[in-house]
C-alpha cells in the first residue's frame, strides 16, 4: 500500500524497495541472498501491484542481465544483491556500462571476502563498486546513512542513472538495510525522477551512441521505428562494430568515463557540519557516519575543534569538497569497515593541502562513536 | 513477403550491405543460418521494428552485426537472461536469441535449463558447429569424442552433450534440429519456433571448414555440407531405427511441440489477481 505523506517505521531495505516504486522501477530481477533479500521480497509483493515485473532469476548473473534487457524496452528496472553476488554481477556491470543502460543496482555489503559473513556488515566493496568490472567505465555510487536514505537515494539513483544513461549503484550495508527508523515518505505522485532523453529526430538521423554536450546520448526503446544496436564490441556513434579502430574506441571509453568524471558537479553530494573552523574532520558514509558524527559532537563537547564531512555519493568522488577542506583542516580522518579503500583517494585529493589524512580502516563489528573519538585525540595529539 | 520473396529484396530490407562482406569464412555454415533465420521471419510477415535480435558472443552471435533488427550484444553466455528481461517487461515484442553451442549450453547451460523451464515465450537459433570456432577452435560441449582440437591435441575424451535433449528435460515446448544442407526445412523449423507460443529452440548444424574441418581432415567445405546427408536423419526414419543403427546420426526436423502455458502470459494473470489484492490463487 502507498504511504501517502506521512511518517512510517519501516526497514532499510523496504525503504529502498518503496523508494524504487516511488521512482517509478517497474522492473525487478533478483536471485535470493544475504542480507538485501527483504527487497526482492518487497518488490515481488509491490511490483504487480503497479503494473510492474517482477523476476527471480536462475542466479545473480542473469538478474541483472534481465534487468538489462528490460531496461532496453524503456522500464526503469532494478536489481539487487550482497556480496557474492555482487563479484558476480560485475560482468554485466561492464555491459550496462559499455552500451548505456540506466538502471539502478542495489549492493548490501556484507563481510567478505568470497562467503565471508552474510547477516554482518561491512564496507569493503567501495572499490569493487567503482573499479570492478574490467576496463575503463565510470559509474555512479551513492551510500545512504539512515533508513530515510535508503528511500531518498533510491529515488536519486534512479534519477541519476536516467539522466546520465548509466548503472547508478546503492551502496548499502547489512545494518542500514536492516535498520528500522521511521521515514517520512512522500506522495508517490509527488516524487519526480528524470527519464532518459529519448531521439527527437527522424529514425534515419539517429546516432544512438552520440553524446549531447554532456556526453549522454539519447536512448530508443527497443521495440520502436529507431533501430539500434545495443553492442558490448567497441562501438562507432552508430552502434556498429569497431573492434580494431583505436580512434573510435579511445573515443568512446573517453566519452563513457567522462560523461559521469565531467560531470561531477551535478551527481556529488556532501554533507558537512562544523567545518568552518575544524581542525580535525572525520569523513565518513554509510552506517559508519553515524558513529563519525556522534564522535564529533561528543569530541566538540570537549572543546577539541573537530569537523564533520559525509559523502552520499561517492563516486564520481567528491573532489573538490575533499579539497576544500584539506585545504583549511590538519587532519581529515576515513574511518571506515574495510583495511582502508576511500582513504586512498581522499589522500590523493588531500594531497597538496595542509591536511594529513589517517585511516581508521579495520574490518569487524560496527563502529562505536568512543572508538572514533578515541581516534580523534591520537590524531589531535599529533597534528 | 511473399514465401518466396527474393533473395535481393530480402537483403535490402534485412542487411545493413555497407557491413559486407561478413567476418565469416569461405564454406562456414552461419550465413547461411542467418538467411535462414531472416526467411523463417519474414514469412510471418511481423512489424519488423517489433523483433528484437539477441545474441550472445561467438562466430554465431555476430549474425546481428548485419541484420537491420534492434540487437542486443549481450555478454558470452547472457543472451537467453537479457532476452528473458526485454521479452517479460514488453511482452508485445518477438525476440529472437542467436547464440553458438559453446554460448548456449556451456557457458550459458544454467540460463538455458531455466529459459526452457520457464516456457518464455523466446526462440532461441543455436548454431552448433561443434567448437569454438572464433578463438581458434577449442573443445566444446558439443565436440564429438576423439575429435582434435586446439584444446584437445590428444584428442577429446569428454563425451559430447545433445542439447535438444537437454531442452526437452528442461520444459522446451518447441524443439527441433536442422541442418544448412536442408536449407528449406530449416527455415520452416525456424519458422515454425518463432510462431510457437513458449519457449522454442532450433539446434542448427553448421559446419566449421577452418578450423573444426582442417584439424580433424573432414574434407572440404563443400565436402562437409555433403556430410550432413550421412549423419543427419530425418526424424520421422529415426524413429524406426534401432539404438544401434542410430549411433552416429542426428535426428533431423521436430523433435518437440506442445503447448503449455507461456510466461509472460501467466504473469499477465498474476498481476490480474495482486491488482484485486489477492495474494495467491
């Protein structure tokens, strides 16, 4: 049943399920795993309901290869998945990529590696979320903090993805997934989300992998007068085949990263809070900010000039914000539950700023803000 | 058109001419199975901006780099999960899947079993040629034992698998075998599968001159389309034959056609019953 603009105590991942229908995903593939199942499950009850396609696949590749071809046919269409299931979608990750399929793919981390730990939560896939499927592409990350999150940044993935015709990734984890908070959903009828540009020219003039300034090309659906060829090959403006042409696929791999890279002004999110003055800021997302944050208060509590800087996205990476800040703090702490991955490219941007980045990165149970605080005094102590 | 129709007006309206010549090799059987195919379709007389082309990764699957359909290149093995996702979410489409022996029933089996299982209404063209011709030419599923290949020096010991029979198995309500040497039966099988409502698959027999052919001394190419003559049989004389006077040959024309129920059909009616808003039957 929709919730019609009030306040709800739901789950993490039936926020996220909700926020797709509110989105308007009418497609769903999935395959059964730990801990992201309440949203097939969800999506299974709901999407009949709108008009919608549900499917559980035979195995996690062809979810998200269904979700792919029905995207084709101009559904906003969805997967969603954990761990394991995530190394195995990284193939056709690559596709969606590689001919420009919005869609939107849900990742609750889990603890790896390979089986790891399925009801625990991690953050080690941030690198994986960005880099793992094999060559050059670029995608879109976002990693809600709050259950409300999981509902809003649904919705901006979905968004996102129309807009820039590219697999736009949820990172999760088990506990915002599993969360319960309550969440204040809008009208459905009230939650806009772009659609892909689709040709507004005459068949014979279409160029479907020809990018507007932005870089994004339009999008026909499959199943009308606009012939296309939906080719993973290296690929000309026409969708035809250019498998030993350097210049057209130099070309094309710059257009694929550059359309999200160039365009990083209008997908980045941050959040920030005392930063005017913080000598020692922790950056953090997913479930691990809310322990980051609690950290800070409690740090600015002991008079100890301490900032506070959350991505929501986190690819493309927040450059610019990253920058401003190394530029005014000491020291930029990344706790995180994984050995250390977006402290690597928050250094690289800190890089020529006055601040000194620490990683706070180790595998294990949640966060405790003491833990963070802790932190900040070593750091504080030595900056 | 016409049952007929011209070879040349076919090409006009179902080849993009400026991707000639094909990348396939003298005496390779595959264009032969794309014209096939395009025949069988044609003869529908479909909307053509409403049959999409799906294929997989292989010598096969790049039949659609010519063909004037909506394609998808899908990833090697992916073509039968990405056909099932646009055929379920506009179920008004005819989607047609080309995909090789390795494509469909090794690195693709598991989707295979659950595409025949599901009866989805797709038809899927398998061009066998028995191995991976466009890496070189390495053993397949379908390879026949002792055969040499590049995989194989010493020659295969792993017994080959018939992959109409594990079509049948899996629920495939249409399932027939052809041969290139039987051009017209072909496109009436191919015919035949995408007119049938649920799940069709056409196993075609095509043959590999260059490397499959060369490596195991089958003779020429015009040698090896002969050769279909001898180890294909029509399948109405294979049903008189005894196990023994069988071995060796492959039965050719309909092996399987009945009618069940279709999936997207049946999810049509499940949405019908979530929107009265009761949960089961």
């Amino acid at each position: 049943m929709e919730h019609k603009g009030k306040v709800t105590l739901m789950q993490g991942n039936e926020a996220c399920a909700e926020g797709a229908i509110a989105a308007g995903v009418r497609f769903f593939a999935g395959y059964p795993i730990t801990p992201s199942n309440e949203i097939a499950n969800v999506m299974a009850r709901r999407l009949p309901q709108v008009g919608g396609k549900f499917i559980q696949m035979e195995d996690e590749i062809g979810s998200l290869a269904a979700a792919i071809g029905a995207a084709l046919t101009g559904a906003k269409a969805m997967d969603a998945t954990s761990g394991p299931g995530f190394s195995l979608k990284m193939e056709n990750l690559g596709l969606a990529c590689m001919i420009e399929v919005p869609l939107v793919l849900i990742n609750v981390q889990r603890v790896g590696p390979s089986i790891g730990m399925a009801t625990s939560p991690a953050q080690a896939d941030v690198m994986q979320s960005r880099y793992g499927s094999h060559g050059d592409y670029a995608t879109i990350v976002l990693s809600p903090s709050s259950v409300q999150e999981m509902f809003d940044l649904t919705v901006r993935a979905v968004d996102l993805s129309e807009r820039f015709r590219v697999p736009a990734i949820l990172l999760a984890d088990q506990v915002i997934g599993h969360m319960r908070q309550n969440v204040r959903l809008p009208a459905y009828e009230d939650v806009k989300t772009a659609y892909r540009r689709e040709p507004d020219v005459p068949p014979e003039q279409f160029h479907p992998y020809r990018g507007d300034a932005k870089g994004v090309p339009p999008m026909a659906k499959f199943g009308t007068p606009y012939h296309w060829y939906a080719n993973s090959s290296a690929h000309n403006e026409d969708s035809f085949q250019a498998t030993s042409d350097f210049v057209v696929s130099k070309a094309l791999i710059e257009r694929l990263t550059n359309k999200i890279e160039k365009n990083r002004q209008e997908i980045v999110e941050v959040r920030g809070e005392f930063l005017d003055d913080a000598d020692i800021v922790v950056l953090a997302y997913g479930c691990t900010a809310i322990a980051a944050r609690g950290a800070v208060l409690r740090a600015r509590e002991g008079g100890i000039k301490a900032g506070y800087l959350r991505p929501l996205v986190l690819w493309p990476f927040p450059e610019a914000e990253v920058k401003a800040v190394s530029g005014k703090a000491k020291a930029i702490i990344v706790p995180e539950m994984n050995m250390g991955q977006y402290v690597h490219p928050v250094r690289e941007a800190a890089c020529g700023g006055k601040a000194e980045v620490f990683s706070l990165g180790r595998p294990g149970e949640v966060f405790s803000s003491s833990e963070i605080l802790q932190k900040i005094m070593e750091v504080k102590s030595v900056v | 058109m016409s049952k007929n129709a011209s070879s040349s007006l076919l090409v006009d309206k179902y080849f993009y001419t400026h991707q000639f010549p094909t990348m396939w090799c003298p005496g390779c059987g595959n264009g032969t199975v794309a014209m096939a195919t395009v025949r069988g379709i044609d003869r529908l007389g479909l909307d053509i901006d409403k049959v999409i082309h799906v294929a997989g990764i292989g010598c096969s699957s790049v039949a659609h780099w010519y063909t004037t359909f909506t394609a998808l290149q899908s990833a090697h093995g992916r073509a039968l999960p990405s056909a099932t996702g646009i055929k379920l979410a506009n179920p008004e489409l005819t989607v047609v899947v080309t995909m090789g022996d390795g494509d469909c029933i090794a690195i693709g089996g598991n989707h295979l079993i659950h595409a025949c299982r599901r009866n989805i209404d797709l038809t899927a063209v398998v061009y066998n040629n028995f191995n991976y011709g466009m890496t070189g030419g390495q053993v397949g599923p379908t390879t026949p034992l002792e055969s040499l290949t590049s995989t194989t020096l010493y020659g295969n010991i792993e017994p080959p698998v018939d992959i109409c029979k594990v079509a049948e198995a899996a629920g495939a309500t249409y399932v027939a075998r052809g041969a290139i040497y039987y051009i017209k039966e072909l496109i009436d099988l191919i015919e035949k599968g995408v007119r049938h409502k649920g799940f069709s698959l056409i196993e075609v027999m095509t043959p590999c001159p260059t490397v499959f052919g060369k490596r195991n001394a089958l003779g020429s190419a015009a040698h090896m389309w002969k050769a279909q003559k001898e180890f294909t049989i029509p399948v109405k004389k294979a049903r008189d034959l005894t196990p023994d006077q069988l071995k060796g040959k492959w039965p050719r024309g309909v092996l399987v056609d009945k009618d069940l129920p279709e999936f997207t059909e049946e999810y049509a009616k499940l949405m019908a019953r979530a929107q009265k808003g009761r949960a089961g039957k």
